[in-house]
C-alpha cells in the first residue's frame, strides 16, 4: 500500500514505521504524504486508541529531511514547502485525537526530531541522538521545530541546540526534559507499549479533549483556560462519563472500549 512506510495494527494500538533504511529514513515529500494518509486513516478507526511510530531498523528514527528534494528551491518554494508540511503532518500530528508515541531508535534529527515533537510523548533508546543542524546547511526548522524545541527545554537551550546546529545523546534529552523516557534499545517498544496500554485503560473521548486542552496553552491568542472549561464541559454529555462515574460509584472498573 505504501512505499515509505509500514503500518499495522496489534489489538488497540497501531505502529506506523518509516521504512527507508538505505536513506536513514529521511523524510521525502511522499513519505510526509504517505503518513498523513496513515494517521488519517488510524485516527478515523475507532478500534485505534493508541499509534506509535518508529523508523525502522536500529540506526535512525529519522534522519532529517530529504535534502536532495528542495536544494534549488526558490524563497516562494520554501515557504511552501514549510506551510505544507507543518500542515499535512507535523501540525496535524500535535493536533491528532488519537494519542501518538514516538519510539526514538537511534538518530532523529532535523524533520526527524520535528516529528517526535510534534508526538504526544516520546521515549528513546539509549543509542539515540537528537539535534536540528539546520543553521549549517544555511537555513532554519521549518516544520515547528523553533516552536516546539523552546517549550519543550525552554528558549535557553532551544537557542543552543539550533544556533549550535549539535546533537544531544538521550541522558541528555531526558534531564533537558526533551524525550519522557530512555531505555535500551531492546525495551523501547515494550516501554511504547507499556505505556499505550495505560492510555488504553481511559476514554478515548476524555483524551481527545485533554489534548486539545494541553495543545491550546501553546497558542498565542487562545486563552488556554478557556478551552480546558470548554472540553470539560463537553464531557459531561459523553457516554464515557457516564460509563466512568457510574462504574466510580459502583467500585468497579470502568469499561470505555468496545
């Protein structure tokens, strides 16, 4: 079905895996479209409570972006480029209902770190190496990384990482707050799993407000408190709510997923 990915699904939780090995899983224009195609697709199946997405083999996440692609683009190209990128992916995978888990095998760099921060959460093998050397190929991130990097570690180290254009190894990510978790490279995906499985135990109703409540705090010109009221508002008419109180009241557990 796809050229540049692979996607399955065990039980609830589904696994997207960028497929380019030869290219350290370097994000090209049709593997960005490729994984939006995907994500739609998970997040519209009910039976999807949780996706984690990897690359595939133990050396690299993601890379970067596929260079070779826009090399000779115009300033009007760029800006393209950027826009619909941040659009059909990076923005859209923040913004997703469907929780997202980055499994960070090895290196993520540029576009690559630019995708496991736009995840919901992220962990990552000890082998791994994070970093956005944009500045010494003479531009910038363009698909949020500026964004997301400085309220994730803050600006002070957000302007270090870029402006060094250096990689950072996983102890250093976990202490910068960066990535969630650092295992060895063996017990990444069970960790991934571990934790999809604790989500899996909530409504999935709950949760797509919860990230959409989180996400607003991030945005200028949205008041954050605001929207948090608002979605909890709404889960008031929700039939997890009432399957939630009902099953508090009655000390049972509650039972979300069908």
């Amino acid at each position: 079905m796809y050229n540049n990915i692979l996607s399955e699904q065990k039980g609830q939780i589904a696994y997207v895996t960028i497929n380019r090995p030869k290219q350290m899983n370097a994000l090209n224009k049709e593997t960005i479209e490729e994984l939006n195609n995907a994500f739609t697709g998970l997040d519209a199946d009910s039976n999807v409570g949780v996706i984690i997405i990897t690359g595939s083999g133990d050396k690299a996440f993601v890379a970067g972006a596929d260079i070779k692609e826009f090399a000779d683009f115009s300033i009007a190209q760029g800006g393209v480029l950027a826009q619909n990128g941040q659009k059909i992916l990076f923005d859209f995978i923040e913004n997703l209902s469907t929780p997202v888990i980055a499994a960070v095998n090895g290196f993520a760099l540029g576009g690559g770190l630019e995708l496991a921060m736009a995840a919901h959460i992220r962990v990552a093998s000890s082998n791994a190496r994070m970093g956005l050397p944009e500045v010494s190929l003479g531009v910038i991130p363009g698909y949020g990384g500026t964004q997301r990097l400085a309220q994730l570690v803050g600006k002070g180290k957000a302007n270090e990482m870029v402006l060094t254009a250096g990689m950072i190894n996983a102890t250093d990510a976990l202490s910068w707050g960066l990535v969630n978790h650092v295992v060895e490279p063996e017990e990444l995906m069970p960790l991934a799993e571990k934790i999809a499985s604790k989500i899996l135990n909530n409504s999935a109703s709950a949760i797509s407000s919860a990230i959409k409540a989180i996400n607003a705090n991030d945005r200028d010109g949205v008041n954050g408190y605001d929207v948090e009221i608002e979605e909890f508002g709404k889960c008031f008419g929700t039939s997890d709510f009432n399957e939630g109180t009902t099953a508090f009241m009655e000390k049972r557990k509650a039972n979300f997923r069908k």
